[in-house]
C-alpha cells in the first residue's frame, strides 16, 4: 500500500469513539443497525468498538465482523491498546470478518509519557514497535495511532512512525487527542511526516481529530491539502469530549469543493469524479439512525443535517432561491437524501406496499420487525392521512431500537389544562409480566406521566434532557422524543415517535429507564461472578 491513493479512504469510527460520549451507549444489536447502514453509505473502513473493553465490545465486533464484513463489505476494524491481551481480543473478534484490521496505539507526547503512562520515550518505541509486529502476526492491516500526536516532539513523532511502519503498519493515524491544533499546524504536520519519515510511502497517512475548538473538519481538510488518505470520523460529529471531525461535513466538502481539492490529489481539476466512496444520498437517513440510536441530537444549524441547513428565513434569500436556487445554495438537499421525502401511503396501503417502499428506503427487516413496524404503520396511518418517507423512517427506527423490552407502556391517560392540575396515570408492564398502574400530579403533563412512571420502575433518576420534534410538518405530523437521564454518574436516552408526544413522551422515558435498569443488572450480574470467584 502507499499513500499516493488518488482518493480519500472513510475510516467510520461512530461505534468506537462516537459511542464514548456519555449516554451514546448503544447494544449490541442497535451497532449492528448502525454498521448496516454505514455499509450501505459507502464508508471503507467501520471501527465496531474495542473488543477488550468489555465481552459486549467483544460481541458487537464479532457480529459486526460476521454480518458487515462481507467480501464486498468495507473492512472491520477494532481498537486495541498496544497490549497483547487487546491484540488477542481484537483479532479473535475480527476473525469472521472478510477484510480486518487492528488498529493499535500508545501515546507518544511528553506530558502523556511522564503522566499517564508513567513510561521513557526508548520505552514507548519499543512498545510501538512490537505491538505492531504482534498485530501483524495476526493480520496485514495493520494501523497505527500515536495518540496526542499532535502535541508529540515531532522528531520522536517521526522516528516511532519510521519503526512502526518498518514494523508493518499499513496505516499510520496522526491524532489531534485534545482538539488543539490550527488547520495550518495540523497540515504543517502532515507535511513533516512526509518529508522526514523515510518509508512513510509504505504506509497511507491518516488522520484522527476532536473537535474541542470546533476545528476537527477544517484541520482534516488541510491534512488532505498535505498528503493524508483517511479520515477518521463519526457521523454527526458525535464522539469523546466535544466529539470527531464529521463524517458528512467532511465528504460534502470534499465533495462540494473537489475542483479545489482534485489538484492536491494528482487529479484534474475539472474532473467530476467523487473523491470519497460515500453514497451521499444516504447520508441524512444516517444522521437520522444515529441520532436517534444513540439519543445523540442534531443541533437545527449543524452543517449539511442539521433542520436549518437548507431552511432560507430571510425574504431575500427566499426571493433569490425561488428565482433561482444557485442564488444561495451551494448544494442541492437531493444530494444527501434530504428531498426524497414523497408522500408514498396512506391508511389503505397494503403489507406489500409498506414492505417495498421500505426496501426501497434500504431498510431489510426480519418478518418479525416487518409485522411490527407494518401495525404500527396502520395504527399512524389512522391518524395520519399521508405518511412520507421521513413518517416511515421514524416508525421503523422506533420499532428497530433495540432497547431492552423490560417495563412496556401499556395506557397513558392524562388530565390537563388552564384550570386543572395536571395529572396522569400510567400501566407499565413489568419484567416479571405484572400490570402496574400509579398515578401522580406534576407541573405539567408530561411532569405527571414521568412522576408515575417512576413511581411504578422505583430507580432514582435526574431527567437532564427533553426534546420534542416533529418528523413532518402539520398538525398530524409524527413527534419524536428524545431524552437523557443521570443515574450516579452514567447517562442513559430514550427515544420514541408517536402522533401523540404525551404517549412520545412515556415511552422515551421507559426506553431510557429500560436502559438504566438493564445497566444495574449487568452490573449486579458481574458482582456475583467476581464473588464466586473469590
Ligand atoms: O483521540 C484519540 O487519540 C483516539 C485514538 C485511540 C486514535 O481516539
Ligand atoms: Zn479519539
């Protein structure tokens, strides 16, 4: 391999480092959906977790190794720190994958060195070095990140990237760990790289990026300026601290702008060739998963998905886009799945209809899912008279979530208004099968129905997030609720879509409450293993 590829290699790392910001916790078959879905956007490289990290970590790559890593699949990868228990887990978890990867790494910096890992730099380089030689001994994808390399002396930066590459890297990942640097100096490093690391054409340059000082894109882009091949990056930008370089601002741009960029990588400039394998078509539905997976929301001005990126407020604006669009619009909301929302069905759709369009949209589901999501189609499709594709995808993903079905919803009933207290009473069914129903007053409806929910689950809990959005327009359309709650120092969302956001609203609550509650018996689980062990 050499990094003179004339394209940029999408490393997707949303299951890995996306999933470390708290709350984002995904299960193992709500990765699998996500790895699906970026297969189908055309990332290259998906990095499923980090299998040491936990036997879930370990499951989830397996799986995604197993029914993502297809031949023609994108390449399967799991983190490991260089460490041999973690190379052992990484390339046992990778096994079924078609095309794997080990990606390894240890901090280079000074400041990580003397207080983190406690280690010299001669120790260090030989660690690199021989976890790079053991990774390979397993397979020959091989990558390398040494972390906070932007902040690393650049002369030891470059010697461990000579001797891991000599060691057998194929990748080496230049990571910006702490969001520091300027666009300017995170390309001044590429730059350096290529010019004193003597076999660094045996190796594609990659980079890695937080978005600390909301620079990750725009340092990338100058990487790429400077000779990196692969991005690593998450959709919606969501990741560690204030997250990763983002997966589609990043293509759009390069995708926008390739008459800029084409020269950079040997092409012509007016050559209209993508520069990235991504299907951008499928990028807003992406954004839409992975929000509403993880509980992750897209903030409206967020770039390319964010509700306001293709919003014009302003009569000026609407004048000039009505008279012609290129007025103010640098990209057409068709290029990333935005505009295809056609209003498909209706209450006398059929099962075969609902089944097609949904195949159409490129969602596979099992008989099972597809007799779920098919009656609660009917039940929006009462409520509802015209339900487009956005209504669609919002049934499905609430029916695919997989959250742990332990408390359902069975009746939400409330009482409000300017002259009443607001009250609500609520039946869960609880994991044991037993009908519970409470009650409570609150200071609001959703207050109240959140007051007896919790009357019945009895887990204390700090509701900190509550959002409620509309999937379409109009007074029937689809709320979606989306929240986040504090238990001790873990976050866990919920997420549900109905017509009625009171019923939204409970649902999103036990979803999140599930979570937690599933959370406590792993945990108590694990207690009695460590106790029979002593
Ligand atoms: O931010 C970072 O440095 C990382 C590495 C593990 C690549 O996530
Ligand atoms: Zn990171």
């Amino acid at each position: 391999m050499t990094n003179k590829t004339d394209r940029i290699i999408i490393f997707d790392t949303t299951l890995r480092d996306g999933e470390q910001c708290p709350g984002a916790t995904l299960n193992i078959d709500e990765k699998l959906v996500i790895a699906k879905q970026l297969a189908r956007l055309g990332v290259d490289i998906i990095e499923a977790g980090f299998a040491f990290a936990s036997p879930g970590d370990f499951e989830a790559v397996s799986k995604i190794a197993k029914i993502v890593g297809t031949e023609n699949g994108p390449v399967i990868c799991s983190l490991a720190r260089a460490i041999k228990a973690d190379i052992e887990a990484a390339a046992e978890a990778l096994k079924p994958a078609v095309n794997a990867r080990i990606h390894t790494f240890i901090s280079t910096s000074d400041i990580h060195l003397e207080y983190q890992l406690r280690k010299s730099r001669a120790e260090v380089l030989a660690i690199a070095e021989e976890m790079v030689a053991y990774a390979k001994s397993f397979m020959t994808d091989v990558e390398f990140s040494p972390m906070d390399a932007a902040r690393s002396d650049p002369e030891f930066l470059y010697q461990v990237l000579e001797r891991t590459i000599a060691a057998g890297a194929t990748t080496v990942n230049i990571p910006d760990t702490v969001g520091y640097t300027t666009p300017s100096e995170f390309g001044a490093i590429i730059k350096g790289i290529i010019e004193n690391v003597p076999n660094i054409d045996q190796a594609i340059i990659s980079v890695h990026g937080h978005n600390d000082l909301g620079l990750a894109v725009a340092n990338f882009l100058e990487a790429v300026k400077n000779g990196a091949r692969q991005l690593e990056c998450t959709i919606n930008g969501i990741g560690e601290r204030a997250g990763n370089a983002s997966l589609e601002e990043l293509v759009m741009a390069l995708h926008v702008r390739r008459q800029y960029f084409n020269p950079y990588l040997g092409r012509p400039e007016e050559s209209q060739e993508s520069l990235t394998n991504i299907d951008t078509r499928q990028i807003y539905k992406t954004s839409r998963l992975v929000s509403n997976l993880t509980g992750m929301l897209v903030q409206p001005n967020k770039a390319i998905v964010g509700a306001n990126a293709f919003a014009h407020e302003s009569g000026i604006h609407q004048d000039g886009v009505l008279k012609n669009k290129l007025t103010y619009e640098i990209m057409d909301a068709q290029l990333i799945g935005l505009a295809d929302n056609q209003i498909v069905l209706g209450k006398h759709s059929g099962r075969n209809a609902f089944r097609t369009r949904l195949k159409e949209l490129g969602f596979e589901l099992s008989d099972t899912e597809l007799n779920k999501a098919f009656v609660r189609f009917k039940e929006v499709a009462d409520k509802k008279k015209d339900i487009s594709d956005w209504d669609l995808e919002a049934i499905v993903n609430d029916e695919i979530q997989q959250a742990p079905d332990l408390f359902r919803v069975e009746l939400v009933q409330v009482s409000c208004g300017s002259n009443a207290r607001p009250t609500a009473t609520v039946t869960l069914r609880t994991p044991q099968g037993e009908e519970l129903t409470d009650a409570a007053i609150g200071t609001g409806p959703v207050d109240a129905v959140y007051k007896a929910i919790n009357r019945v689950v009895n887990v204390p809990n700090e509701l900190i997030e509550f959002s409620v959005q509309s999937v379409t327009a109009g007074i029937d359309a689809i709320g979606e609720v989306t929240i986040r709650l504090r238990y001790e120092s873990k976050v866990f969302s919920g997420h549900a879509a109905n017509t009625d956001i009171i019923v939204a609203s409970a649902q999103a609550y036990v979803n999140a409450l599930n979570r937690l509650y599933s959370a406590l018996q792993t945990q108590e689980k694990q207690k009695e293993i460590s106790a029979q062990k002593v």
